[in-house]
C-alpha cells in the first residue's frame, strides 16, 4: 500500500534519532506506533492519564501498545491545576496541549528520543483546533497531516495492518462537552462519561452528551436518530439518572466541533 511506504518514510527520517510519540490508543497514534516499531525504530509510546479522558482511553492505550510489543509509559496530568484550562476559553486547548507536551518534550529529553510525534491527521488542519499552535511551538511532528493522510484513509490504513482500533470512534477530550465559559468540575465530566457509556450500550456508534447547564443535548449519528427516539425513554432515564433536568435530542445529528459555532476559526499556517 502506497500510504504505508510513504509513512515509513517520513517515519524513518524524522525519527531515526528516536520517537516519543504521545499514545492515546485511537486510531492515529496507532497507526503511527505500528509503523514505527514494524520499521524497527526507537520509540516510546506515551499516554497522558489525563481527567479530561474517560479512563478506558487510558486501558485501551496499554493494552495496544502491550500487543504492538512497543514500550508504554503512562504519563499524569492534572489539568485541574492549570487556571488557563479550568476558565474554559475558545482557547482552551491550546493551554492544555501546552500543559501536555511541555512534559512529553521532558520525557523525550531524560530518553535521548529526537523526535517528539503526534497522531494530529490531514482532516484536524480544517477544523477549528487552537491546540495545533502548541504543537507548533513544541516542534512536534505530525507525520499524518505532513503526508495529507484523511481520517478515512487512517482507517483504511489501520485495517491493513490488523489494528484492532481501525474502527473506534473518535474520543476528544470531555471539556468539549461545554460550552466556552461555563466551568466544568470532575462530578460533571464523570456525569457525561457515565451517561456516554451507557448510551453507546443501546448501539450507537458516535454519541455526545453536550452540556448546557442542566439542558443535556444528545448528538447521535443522523442515520441513527430514528433509533434514538425508538429508545427515548431510555435514553431520558440514564441521562436523568446523572443530574441532567432535560434531555433534547439534536436533530441535527452528530458533528465534530458543534460547540465551535460562533468561534473565530484558528488559521494554521
């Protein structure tokens, strides 16, 4: 596959001095850390145990890394602790990605690793996405979007090479749960996490509990809103059962991004 080569390439030549490649277990940093290891590269894969991601991120990441034979460190972040993330501005993830990858560039010096790598795809650079300037600023490789490789094209990579994760849904960070400006504390991330997990048990593939103050509004793939209402009582309970008053449903459907509507667009250069 013309992808694969052309991966491998940009692989072996920006990481020949050693790859720490931030390691989240989905399937873009998968792909990655396959490739790497299969090229017979220096690698460590690094996940950030982070309290904005559910936990099973963190289990998945171990437990694919185990199987890749590549070597995992669990790295903890508290972004409870950086002021700038818990106000919650449009800007937002550029303070965390800062946060993150300013102890991921540590972790590569104390290993003598040159290369510090992330899973940031082709289809990221369209999108609204502040934290791409602390990517910038840390000189963090991203060999997807640097190839122009497409989150379809990911997967269609990822299933190439057996990677179990080559369909896993998307799993951004849960303060994208918010609208700017409103807080967020850990009882209301756990809130949406468990009502998340408990939706996806009825069968749907991408679901979002968005949050509006005590207004819980549901996304759900448009080709499964139907299902949605066949489970509506369902739905309402185990939403209700975790502190919400209403629950609406967006006929919208699901999309990335749907709290970035009236957020001036990030140009990346």
């Amino acid at each position: 596959m013309e992808r694969i080569k052309e991966l491998t390439q940009k692989l072996l030549g920006c990481g020949k001095n050693g790859i720490c490649l931030a390691f989240s277990g989905g399937v873009d940093s998968a792909v990655l850390l396959k490739l790497a290891v299969d090229a017979g590269l220096p690698v460590l894969a690094v996940t950030f145990h982070t309290m904005l991601h559910p936990a099973a991120d963190l289990e998945q990441a171990k437990k694919l890394a185990k199987q890749m034979g590549a070597p995992h460190r669990v790295l903890p972040i508290n972004e409870f602790q950086n002021p700038k993330v818990m106000e919650n501005p449009p800007d937002r993830c550029y303070h965390c990605k800062f946060m993150l990858f300013e102890q991921l560039a540590d972790v590569a010096r104390e290993q003598g690793l040159g290369c510090i790598m992330d899973g940031t795809n082709f289809d990221d650079l369209g999108e609204y996405r502040p934290g791409l300037r602390a990517l910038q600023e840390w000189n963090v490789h991203s060999p997807l979007a640097e190839c122009h490789v497409t989150k379809a094209e990911v997967r269609e990579i990822a299933a190439k090479l057996g990677l179990s994760v080559a369909s896993k849904p998307s799993a951004p960070c849960m303060a994208t749960r918010f609208p700017y400006g409103d807080r967020f504390t850990r009882e209301s991330l756990e809130q949406v996490e468990r009502a998340e997990a408990q939706l996806k048990e009825l069968g749907f593939y991408n679901v979002r509990v968005r949050c509006h103050r005590g207004i819980a509004r549901i996304e759900v793939d448009k080709k499964d809103l139907g299902l949605a209402v066949q489970y509506g009582e369902e739905i309402v309970s185990i939403v209700k059962s975790q502190g919400f008053d209403y629950v609406t449903l967006d006929l919208e459907g699901f999309r990335s991004g749907s709290m970035d509507l009236h957020v001036q667009r990030e140009k990346v250069d």
